[in-house]
C-alpha cells in the first residue's frame, strides 16, 4: 500500500491530520470529536495497523478529542515534555505518553520521526518531520515566525503541510480586539499568509514536491485570496500548492 495523507480538521475550531500505509497510521494532533473523525473516514481500515498520535501542543484545538481516541485505539502517543506535563494539568492520564527530544531522530516501526521546535505561547510546541524510506511529510503549523533553524527542517519535503493562518489587513480591521490581534501576529502567535509565502520562497529550491496551506483563521482569512496565494507559489515556485478547507477533508491524497 502507497502512502497516504489525509485530513479531518484544519484550523481553529480543530485540527486532525494522519498519514496511512500497510502497516501504520500516524495521527498528528486529534483536536477534534472521534464521531467527526468516524464520519470522515472508514476506521476498520485501520484494524490489523499500529495507531501513533504525535501532538504538536496542548491547545484545545488539538487535543479536544484526545480521551476518546485513546480509549477507541490505544495508540501510541508522542509530545515533549512540556506538551505532556500541560495535558496532563487538564486531568489526562499521560503515563503512557512517549517522551520526545527536539532534533532527536526516532526510529519506530517502519518510519522515522523528528520533532522540532517551533515558537508559539505553548508549553513546548513541535512540528513533526516524518520519513517512509525516501518519502517525507512535514508538519509544521501554529507558530509565530520562521527561522533558518525551522526552515531546515522543511527542505526536502515530498508533502509539507505549512501554516498559513490570517491576512494582516484583514487582522487589522477584524472584530478581534486589540490584545488578541497582537497575540495572533507576535513571534509566538501564528503566521500570516505574507509570512507563508517568504517560508516556500527560502526552501522552494529544496526540493519540495507538494504544499497544503493549513490551519487557516475562520475570521481573519479568505479562501479567495489564499488560492491566490497558492497560485502564486504553483507558478513561481513551480511546487503544486493546495488550501485545505475547514469544512472538507482531504483523503487519501497519494505521497
């Protein structure tokens, strides 16, 4: 079976994401209801597969629906330990969690995983870089501002799934008040749409297949604008850039 990235939920009302093949399923964040996640997708296709959960950071839109899913799968779950100590403030059994380093590569069971950090007002946020043999995925949205560091870890990758959360303009003038547009736009907020197209113009010559604009504002976004956006990056870049929706999953999308 080939590889397989598929998306439940993308934004600030929940994030869901997971990656298939023959033997595994990997979950990045579960930030929404397991009855959306068994609406979206056929689960006894994972009976016989090993379930991983990597969570980026405890926010509630990535860990809503953590309890059930761990009580339906019994999965494998993976955060750093600051992610670990703040879920477990909010009365989740986090004894079984697996412990993660930044920049430490993982070996598991028929992938590789590395965690990296990522700046956004969390315990210990990460982004998730994850190999198939030659294939990698990379996850990195919810955080402020990109570096060189962060950037590293993008290069090379066959899918990147990147934050582009908000229009600066839009911001400005939107029904948030003033405390939160700052929060929203600070180094360790969430980055703009701007700031997600300077990120695929550094690491465009890497070698990067394939792009979805994730994690995008109910409020201070547009989806017109952010296919302009995509546009703009399939032509120029000439890597194939998509948006993912809030309200329609991505299945089943070949890596």
């Amino acid at each position: 079976m080939s590889l397989k990235f598929n998306c439940v939920a993308s934004g600030s009302s929940g994030n869901c994401y997971f990656l298939e093949n023959a033997s595994n399923v990997i979950f990045v964040d579960v930030g929404v209801p397991f009855k959306r996640i068994s609406e979206c997708v056929d689960i006894s296709q994972f009976d016989g597969k090993q379930i991983h959960l990597f969570i980026t950071h405890e926010h509630h839109d990535h860990i809503a629906g953590i309890k059930p899913f761990i009580n339906k799968f019994a999965p494998k779950v993976y955060a750093s330990e600051g992610t670990t100590h703040a879920i477990s403030s909010k009365g989740i059994d986090t004894a079984p969690f697996l412990i993660l380093e930044c920049g430490c590569e993982y070996e598991l069971d028929g992938f590789s995983a590395i965690p990296f950090n990522i700046s956004h007002d969390s315990a210990e946020p990460f982004g998730y870089r994850f190999s198939f043999g030659e294939k990698i995925v990379t996850f990195a949205t919810d955080f402020g501002t990109s570096t060189k560091d962060l950037e590293y870890f993008l290069c090379c990758s066959d899918l990147l799934v990147l934050e582009s959360n908000y229009e600066q303009e839009m911001l400005d003038k939107g029904p948030y008040p003033k405390y939160l547009q700052a929060r929203i736009s600070s180094h360790k907020g969430h980055l703009s749409n701007r700031d997600a197209l300077k990120v695929v113009g550094s690491i465009c010559d890497t070698g990067i297949r394939r792009i979805f604009l994730a994690h995008v504002s109910d409020e201070n976004n547009d989806y017109e604008l952010l296919n302009k956006y995509a546009d703009f990056c399939s032509t120029n870049y000439k890597i194939p850039t998509e948006v993912i929706h809030r309200d329609s999953p991505v299945t089943d999308i070949d890596i």
